[in-house]
C-alpha cells in the first residue's frame, strides 16, 4: 500500500503539465484564427491599451486553477 505515494505527485504534474498545454494551444488557436493581436509596436493609443489588456488577460486566465 505504500508502494503507490510516491506515485501520486508524477501523476499532478502529469496533470498540470497537461493543462499547460491545453492553454497552450487555446492560445495558438486563437493567434491562429487573429483573435489574439500580436505584440508588435502600437500604432496609436487604442492600439497599445488593446496589447496591454489583451496580455493582462492572458496572464490572468492562465494563472487560473481549472
């Protein structure tokens, strides 16, 4: 019966490895598809504030336990 701890802790980092690459490749997707705005150099104002919310959200939604 204790053979199965040491078990137990690979098997969370199985899990969180594998929600990784779910919001991994949510996000390629979504880049894929132009939903998410590249981070390339603004142009204007509205443009800034869209990457920086856009990666305010990201962090955010990454961070999130599922």
């Amino acid at each position: 019966m204790n053979s199965h701890l040491p078990q137990y802790p690979s098997c969370l980092l199985r899990e969180d490895i594998g929600e990784y690459v779910a919001h991994l490749q949510l996000h390629m997707t979504l880049q894929a598809r132009n939903l998410v705005p590249t981070l390339t150099q603004a142009g204007d104002s509205r443009e800034l504030l869209l990457q920086q919310t856009q990666a305010h959200f990201e962090k955010l939604v990454s961070r999130q336990p599922l």
